[in-house]
C-alpha cells in the first residue's frame, strides 16, 4: 500500500483549521486598511446625505427656533422623542458629526497615498512594449515596402507626441518599438475632486463653528442694530464672540406686497414682497437699499433675508384718569393665507390689576354663517381688530423669561368675549372701545406692516463655493479624460523585405473609443510617412 493510499484510510480526524490571530498593532492596521478604502469613503458619503434628511425634513434650532417651538406644541408626545435623538439639532449631533469625522479621516487617508502614488507614475516612463500585442486590445499591424526602420519609428514618435502621449523608444531582439501614455490627468482631477471634498468639509465644519445666525421681527419705521441683545431668537456656532458682529444698523422705511388681482383662480396670491430699508455702517452714510425673498441684503459680511410679513396693529391703553400706560404697534402673527392674524398685549402696569389682552385681526374683514369673522383677502381693504380681556398674574414677575406671542391664561379670569357676560371688543382704525369694570380704554389708531428678518453669517461660505467649483471641475477632467497606454512595434521581414508594424493599446478603465483611437494614430502614422492606406 502507498504512503498516500495510508494516509487516506487513516481514521485520525483532520486536524482543524486554525486561523492565524492578529496582534494590536495588526488590528489596527486592517482597521485603517478598511477605513481608508475608497468603498469605505463611498458608504460614509452615502450615510452623510442620508443623514442630513432629517434636517431637511424638521425645523432645526440654529435656523428655525420658532419652528421647533411650534412642533413641540402641534406633537407634544412625538417632538420629545425626536428631541432625544437630536433630530432638531442634526448637524450638531453626536452621530452628524461622527459620520462626518469618520468621512473625513477616510477621505484624507484615501487621498493621501494615492497622491504619492500618483506623482511617482508621473516621474516614471512609460512601461517597456509587451512581447505579444497582438493580445491587447486595438491590435492592428500593417507592413510597409520602402521605409526604413528608423524612419518609421521616428514618425510613429512624432505622431504620438503630437496626441500628446509621453513617449519613450525601446529596442529588444532587433525589434524597434515606441511606448506611449497618456490621460495623466484623469488621475489628477480625480484627485482634485478628493481633495476638494477633504476642503468642502473643514470648510463647512470651521464655518459652521464660526457662524450665527438670528432673527428678528421689525415693523414699519423702527431700526435694528446688530447687537446680541436686539435679536428675538439667536444661534451662534461653538467658536461664537462677540466681537464677530459688525456693527450697523437696519431701518424699515416701507414693507409692499402686490397680490394677484386679474387671475380668478389666484386672487390674493402674493405676487412679490418688497422691504424699503435703510442701511447704515459704523462711521458710514445712510444708504436706502431693498429686501426682496430671492434677494437678500448683503452688510457687513452678513447676508440678511427675508423670511415673513405680517400687521401690526398700533394700539393705545389708557387707565380711568386717561392717562396714556401702552402705546405701540404690536406684530400680529398670521394664521391664514389672508392673514387672519393673532396677537398678544400684555398690561403689567398702571391699571388696578394686570391684564392680558388677546387680540385678533383681520385685514379685510368679513362675517360667517355662523357669525364668526375672518378676513376673505389679505390686503388692507377693511381691516377690524377684536380684543379678548384677561385678567389676572400674567406670569411675568417670576424672573423667568415669557415669550410675547403667547399668554398663559390658566391663572386667569375672562372678561370679554365667548363664555362671558360682555362681547369681545371690536374696533376699526381710529375707533375706542372700553375697558370692563372702568378699567379704563383701547384705541385702534392704525396699522403697520412688519418683517420678520434672518440675518446669517458664514465666513466660509466663499471657501465652500471655491472647493465646490474645484470639486466639480476635477470631477468633469476626470470623467472625459481618458487614461491610454499606446505601442508601436516595428520589425524588418527577411523574407519580404519590407517593415511589419503593429499597434496596439491598453486602457485603464472602460474606454469605448480606444479601438478608434489606435486606427486614428495608424492613419496619421500612414501620412507621416507619405504611405497611401491600402
């Protein structure tokens, strides 16, 4: 019996296989193997986009705050939850930002050996010619009667150079060849693209720690000064001073929208918005300028848009003895597409006991079946403000801060309106109504328009357009420019005297042209050397 037919028949289980374990330092190599993978980059960009959904989806705190506020109110059991997983602050959360670390690190750990790949192949020459082209695509071999060895590879050299190839003559066994390359730049945009992704993210990420961004609602006649203290809401990034705000100062002359009046299927649609304002720079001049939705105002180094508009009715409290304890306008906030609009006015002072008054206004006002009134169009053609009277602690003495578009009637008493013995009081501009118990009275006295305003500023945002245009035009290189390996092999036949030439070529990467390229560099061949084609 053979030594194999022993081993064979043996009944010793095999002994199992066991494979080899990796150290630490190891570990950490195939793990940064992996991370620095091109695939891996690929994935990571991927769940960035799918990240960023839900920002988009969501009002987020550092751009919407009064949106946020509005959906923990509409979703009282949902928004904490969603709160929870940072879902209002998704590109300042824990799991943004690790995806966006990860991709970073990928991305420079990926960029950076092929770039040292790459500036080596660029110092080398091109590879010596293969022994057999006729295994390569294109292949394609003519011979010549009446040409010279060394002149037919001096042409096939010059017409190479002229496509811009890098050419290098070689010599092996008596054979004369030319070995051509070129698409070095395919590589180098691919490059570019990588690396100004690597730019769009420091960018982004230093810009957005650098950056604010505030609100602020501004009626007709009254300035807003760059100041902290003068924002309603304000969101600054991490590495926020205040030394970042430029001082200047921003005054709403006029606020004008134009609706749609010819259409019967639009009317009342907003046509265009426009604010009249007037700008003023520290140690500047006055300078009128305009706000529009689609254009923004640029002071600076901010850019201030154009977020919303609404009415706010002036309105004047007076006490028993007429004496003058309120008098201003006061933004009304729209519930309807015809701005049917509800506002706040709270009353701690000069009256026996606080009072809070809810107000609802409606600029072209009408009444329902069923008695209520609501505005039929959004323009000032017959505006009515109606006021709701509470009574009571309005809250406010308690040194926590309350916001001036809500009030917190739980505490307190109903004066007027539904549900009680006097009817709300309703008024039209220049018209008084009293105050119940003697309490005193309200003027109408006219209506103001307001702007609601969003001032940002992003110091990166010129380095972000600036990789972004470098992103997309190293992309584009590296799509249209095609990385080819050219050969032309020429070789005397003793038995008939005349020179066999082959050409041939290699692509790297899908090239559906290559083939026509090799005949295009065959024919200028053909004409370099004064030869017809056959």
């Amino acid at each position: 019996m053979s030594p194999r037919s022993s081993v064979m028949d043996s009944t010793e289980p095999p002994a199992p296989v066991r494979n080899a374990k990796l150290n630490l330092a190891e570990s950490g190599r195939w793990v940064w193997t992996q991370l620095t993978s091109m695939r891996t980059a690929l994935i990571l960009l991927l769940l960035l986009a799918i990240a960023a959904i839900p920002g988009s989806l969501l009002p987020q705190r550092a751009a919407d705050p009064n949106g946020v506020t509005q959906y923990f109110s509409a979703n009282p059991d949902l928004a904490p939850v969603l709160d929870k997983f940072q879902l209002f602050d998704v590109y300042t959360s824990a799991w943004f930002s690790a995806i966006y670390l990860l991709l970073f690190v990928s991305l420079i750990g990926c960029v950076i050996p092929r770039t040292k790949h790459h500036w080596d192949a660029l110092r080398q020459q091109p590879p010596r010619t293969p022994s057999r082209l006729d295994r390569l695509p294109g292949f394609t071999e003519r011979e010549f009667s009446g040409v010279a060895p060394e002149a037919a590879l001096s042409a096939a050299d010059r017409v190479l150079r002229a496509a811009r190839y890098r050419v290098v003559r070689y010599e092996r066994d008596g054979v004369l060849s030319v070995s051509a390359e070129r698409g070095y730049l395919r590589e180098t945009g691919n490059l570019i693209f990588h690396f100004a992704l690597v730019g769009v993210l420091i960018t982004v990420g230093l810009g957005g720690g650098f950056a604010y961004n505030g609100q602020r609602v501004i009626v007709e006649g009254q300035a807003f000064s760059n100041t902290l203290i003068a924002y309603d809401s304000f969101s600054p990034g991490r590495f926020f001073s205040d030394s970042a705000l430029q001082p200047f100062n921003i005054t709403l002359n006029s606020f004008t929208t134009r609706y749609e009046e010819r259409n019967a299927n639009a009317i009342g649609q907003p046509i265009d918005y426009t604010a009249d304002v007037t700008t003023t720079l520290r140690g500047g001049d006055p300078t009128p300028a305009v706000i529009k939705v689609n254009q923004p105002l640029n002071i600076g180094g901010t850019s201030v848009y154009l977020l919303g508009n609404g009415y706010a009715p002036v309105i004047t409290v007076r006490n028993a003895a007429g004496q003058v304890i309120f008098n201003d306008a006061v933004a009304f906030l729209p519930q309807d597409k015809n701005f049917t609009s509800v506002g706040i006015i709270k009353l701690p002072d000069g009256l026996p006991t606080q009072l809070g008054l809810v107000g609802f206004f409606y600029p072209t006002v009408s009444t329902g079946h069923s008695g209520a009134s609501f505005s039929m169009y959004p323009d000032l053609l017959d505006p009515m403000v109606t006021l709701n009277v509470y009574q009571g602690d309005l809250g406010i003495n308690e040194g926590l801060p309350k916001s001036v578009y809500a009030l917190d009637t739980s505490g307190m008493t109903k004066l007027t309106g539904t549900k009680t013995d006097l009817p709300s009081l309703e008024m039209k501009p220049g018209e008084t109504a009293a105050l119940p118990n003697g309490m005193g009275s309200v003027t109408f006295d006219s209506v103001k328009k307001y702007v609601s305003l969003d001032v940002h500023h992003d110091p990166a945002q010129g380095w972000v357009l600036g990789f972004a245009i470098m992103a997309m035009l190293g992309l584009f290189t590296s799509l249209l420019i095609p990385r080819r390996r050219m050969w032309v092999s020429i070789q005397p036949v003793e038995k008939t005297k005349k020179l066999l030439v082959e050409y041939a070529a290699l692509a790297r990467g899908d090239d559906p042209t290559l083939e026509a390229a090799v005949g295009h560099i065959v024919d200028a061949h053909i004409r370099d050397l004064g030869l017809t084609r056959d």
